[in-house]
C-alpha cells in the first residue's frame, strides 16, 4: 500500500466513524449538564487515562481550567496523569494498577466528576479508578472505544466511540473533550 493510500484509508476511517458520532448527541449533552451541575455544586472534574489517553486527560482539564473559546473564571479540573512522584510511588509501593485509584481515594468527594479515559474500557487503573469512585459517591464518566468494555457495568454514562482502532477512537475522544469543553462554558 502506497503512501497516499494509506492516508486515504485513514481519512476514510476518520470521517466514517465521525459520521456515526451523532447518535452520541443525546448522552454527550447529558455529560456535559453533569460537568455543569458539578461546578455548580462546587465540586471538581478529576481525569486520567494512560498514554495518549494521558495527554488527552491533560489537554481536557487544561481547557476546564484555562479557557476553552471564551473569557471566564477558572474551572476546578484535575489531570490525575500528571505527578510523576505520585505516580511512581504508588506504582512502587501498590502496583501500576492503582496509581489512579489511590488518587482517587485521596482527592475525590461525592460532588465531584470522575472521567476516564482509555480506547478499550478495560484499563486496569482506570477501571479501579471509577470503582474507587463509585464507592466514594461520585459521577463517573467513560470515555471508551470498541464495546466499552469494562466501563459499560461501571459508569454512570460511558461514551462509546464508534470504533475499535485505537487511533480513531483518541481522535474521537479529544472532539468530544472539546464538545464538553464548549457546552460547560455554555453556562
């Protein structure tokens, strides 16, 4: 396969799962009034996932906090992927699977969002995150791709993009950040 063959497979992969992102119009306004209720409460959203779900976590609580399109108030948002001493030392005294968790554990209060993010809805820390979460009374939220995987059971809404290749799913994802972004600076 040529070059220019596979960026036409790729672009045609890309907009045959966008079009089919509509039927998720209902459940991303839903979200979007939870992360609004939630601020509005004086809650917080905490995000995670691993990889580029990670960056992804990042690039969402930076525009909640910042600014997405318009002038306002910073937002309270938390990229759980982003403090490596954390991280590493939970990961060392209690496995990879709980660096999320733990967090969770620590940070989390019943009026908070807890969102996370990964392409299958079966990683691990993500998935003991929103259990953790669950547990502590909060509204979780997946971003997944596939079939949702483990997220399904777990989630309060969980967001399925319409696609199993992991590309195509984190490009969805990070639209859909920006949807939720713009509706929550709607308010």
């Amino acid at each position: 396969m040529t070059s220019s063959e596979n960026l036409q497979n790729a672009i045609a992969e890309h907009q045959a799962m966008f079009a089919k992102l509509g039927d998720l119009i209902p459940q991303i306004s839903l979200v979007a009034e939870e992360l609004k209720a939630c601020i509005k409460r004086g809650g917080k959203i905490l995000i995670m996932g691993n990889g580029g779900s990670a960056a992804d976590s990042q690039h969402i609580a930076a525009e909640i906090v910042g600014r997405f399109k318009k002038e306002r108030r910073g937002l309270a948002a938390i990229a759980l992927t982003t403090d490596t001493s954390i991280i590493t030392s939970v990961g060392n005294d209690y496995g990879y699977d709980y660096i999320f968790a733990r967090q969770i554990e620590a940070l989390c209060r019943p009026e908070d969002v807890v969102i996370g993010i990964t392409t299958s809805g079966n990683s691990k820390n993500v998935v003991a995150a929103i259990e953790e979460a669950n547990k502590l009374g909060a509204t979780t939220i997946g971003l997944t791709g596939g079939t949702g995987g483990k997220m399904n059971a777990l989630c309060k809404y969980n967001l399925v993009m319409p696609s199993s290749e992991t590309a195509r799913v984190q490009e969805a994802h990070i639209f859909v950040g920006h949807c939720l972004c713009d509706l929550l600076e709607s308010e």
